[in-house]
C-alpha cells in the first residue's frame, strides 16, 4: 500500500506516514513470529507424544479456549483502563509461561500436561491483551486510516505466519522444540518494549464508559453487523480448525514438520496475496457481505482440494488459497465490527474476537474428533460441504427471512 495517495487536492498519508504505527507493526510482526514457532513446536510435540488429532485440538482449546471468556472482559478493560499498561503488563505475564515451557524443552517434554498448561496460561493473558492491543494499534493514525491500518496489520500477522512455521519447522527437526519456545518468550519482551515507546495518548481510556449491555443492543439492531459477527464465527468454526490440525493433515501424507511448516507458511502467503485483493475490492466498492460470500465459497473449494489432493504441491496450494479467503474476511469483518461504533469499539472488539475464539476452539474440537473417527480425507470434505452452505446462508441480504 502506497505511504500516501491523493484524493482531489488534498493528499491523504497512509497508516506507515506515523512513527508510532511503523514501531506497532514491527513489534507485532517479532511477537506473531515467535508465537508461530510455538504453535509449531507445540503442535508437533502433543502429536508426537499421542499420534491423536483429537489432542491437538484439546491443545487448541487450552489457547484458544479462554478466549471464549476473557476476551469481552478484556475489552472490558481496554474501556476502563490504561491501554498501554495493560498490554505491558499481560504480554510480560505471557513471556513466563513460554520461558518455562523452553526450559522443560530442553530437559525432553515426556508429558503433554506440561505443554498443555503453559499453554493455557499464555492463552488466557493474550486473551485479555488481544482487545486492548487492537485498540491501541488504531489509536496510533486518525480514524480515517483505521482500515488500512487494520490490514497492514494483517500483513504482519501473515508476514510472521509465512516465517515463523517454516523457521519453527526447521528447528523442530534440527535440534528440538526448545529453541522455539525460548524465541516466543523473548518476541513477548519484544512487545513490552514497543508498547512503551507509543504516546500516552495511545493508551487512553474513553471518558465515558461503556456498558456490555449496550454492544449486545447495537448488535442485536444492526442486521449488517449480526451477518459480520456470524460470519465470522462460522468461519472459526468450519475453517480456522485447518491451521490448527494442520499437524494431523501432514502426517496423512507421511511426512513430518517440514511440510507442516510449508503448509502453516502456505497460509500467509496465501495472506498476503488476500490483502492485496481486499484493498482492490475496497477500491471497487464492493459491499462486505458480497465479500464475506465469496470469501467463505473460495475456502470451501480449498477444503474439498485439501482432501482430495495427493501430493505435497497441490496441499500447499489449496492452504494458499484458503488463507488468502481468509485474510480477505478477517479485515472486512473486523473492520466492519470495529467501525461500526467508535463509542462501542472495544467492547464490539472483545465481543468479536470472543466468538472468533470461541468458533476456532470449538472447531479445533470437533474437527478433530472427526479426523480421528472417520480420517482427515472425510473430515475435511465435510468442513467444506459446511462451509459452503454457511456462506450462501450468512451473506443474506440483511433483513432477509
């Protein structure tokens, strides 16, 4: 995306113009890579030590799981309370976890109980981070930029995804999880530095305080905003599942970390092609829920690949494709939820990514009780069967019957 653009006589600078966004992006961008060398590493050892789908799915749930419940508070608390601090303080709470994983790393990990409580604990903290972190990123340009700044963001979630798998694959298979988990724990550090070098401004709370009541009112009475939300949440729950179980699909095809990581990297590459094409039909003016309708079709017809494909390239190919679906309605729903009342956003926000999370883990659950009963192949063609029929039913006129 270009540093500014011209629109008549005025020209209008992109989100990178403002130091404190190019700082945010940066420490994102350290943060998401470390986190994505864990998942790595996490994954393949829960797999490894019970060959079940099923536990990387409770592996899935213990991360993604407290988000069920923490998110709205912490958006909650991104209301009431220093932003900057808070983040501060959680992403540091994160980093313990994560240090004390890599040291038991580094001893042989001969149980998942270890890898299943840090992980709870690092997923309960960025629960309650995550509403307040997304706050202070769109506090650091003018609300006008908030969307674009949104997916230049996304672009260094992707940017980390398409690294952090394939580096977190590598060490895995050279010398051990246990390097993954201690550079997971120093990107949390990495953060914790960014954030205190924003304004103070940045962390401010809103003079007025908002209610929970009142978010649950404005979703209840915006039929756009109800069709964003599930959306959203649908697509959690059918498709997110994919990333997370990603451990499973490669073994079916006999292989080990090495094209795990290549798939997880599939995916990003996938978004950062997604967020090109997302500015193009923003350009264009197509409305969101058009968007969320194809999107949600482009996956289905990834999945149904994904099951059917036999070799390593066209399995990589069809992650390309569902990650660029992906990326493409994340931005717009998220953005839709974030902008849909500035009063309301970081309870509208918690309330997002609480479903979200709440969808993935539910997902990750049953999804991968599916593979394990009838195999990947069945599973992943009723995901997209699923998936299909979910985005022909939420991307209904709003109002429609």
């Amino acid at each position: 995306m270009p540093a500014a653009e011209t629109i008549g006589a005025t020209q209008v600078r992109g989100p990178f113009h403002y130091p404190a966004f190019r700082r945010a992006f940066v420490g994102r961008t350290v943060s998401a890579a470390g986190s994505w060398m864990q998942t790595v590493a996490a994954g393949w050892v829960v797999y490894d030590l019970t060959g079940s789908a099923a536990a990387v799915g409770v592996l899935t749930f213990l991360s993604r799981g407290p988000g069920m419940v923490l998110s709205i508070y912490g958006g909650v608390l991104a209301d009431r309370y220093d932003r900057r601090r808070l983040v501060m303080i959680l992403y540091a709470v994160q980093a313990v976890p994560a240090a004390l994983l890599a040291g038991l790393a580094w001893e042989e990990v001969s149980r998942v109980t270890e890898v299943f409580a840090a992980t709870l604990l690092i997923g309960a903290a960025g629960a309650l981070a995550t509403p307040g972190m997304q706050q202070l990123v769109t506090a650091t340009v003018p609300p006008e930029l908030a969307k674009p700044a949104t997916g230049l963001m996304s672009v260094s979630y992707n940017t980390a995804r398409l690294v952090g798998p394939a580096v977190g694959g590598g060490l895995v298979v050279a010398i051990g999880p246990g390097p993954c988990f201690a550079l997971n724990a120093l990107s949390y550090f990495a953060v914790v530095l960014m954030v205190a070098t924003l304004p103070a401004a940045t962390g401010g709370a809103h003079r007025g305080r908002a209610r929970f009541r009142a978010a649950l009112s404005e979703v209840r009475g915006a039929p756009l905003l109800r069709g964003l939300l599930l959306g959203a949440v649908l697509f959690s729950l059918l498709v997110a599942p994919v990333q997370e179980l990603a451990p499973a699909i490669a073994r079916r095809h006999g292989d080990g970390a090495h094209l795990l990581g290549f798939m997880l990297s599939g995916l990003a590459a996938g978004g950062l092609i997604g967020n090109a094409a997302r500015a193009e039909l923003d350009r264009r003016g197509v409305p969101d829920v058009a968007v969320m309708r194809w999107s949600m079709l482009t996956c289905a017809a990834a999945l149904a690949v994904l099951a059917a494909g036999s070799s390593y390239a066209v399995v990589i190919a069809a992650m390309v494709v569902c990650g660029a679906a992906w990326e493409v309605l994340f931005v717009v729903t998220l953005t839709g939820v974030q902008l849909a009342d500035r009063r309301l956003s970081p309870l509208l926000t918690g309330l997002y990514f609480t479903g979200t999370l709440g969808g993935l883990t539910l997902g990750a659950l049953l999804v991968g009780a599916v593979f394990d009963v009838a195999g990947v192949d069945v599973g992943l063609t009723i995901c997209a069967v699923a998936t299909a029929g979910a985005g022909v039913w939420t991307s209904r006129p709003p109002g429609s019957g």
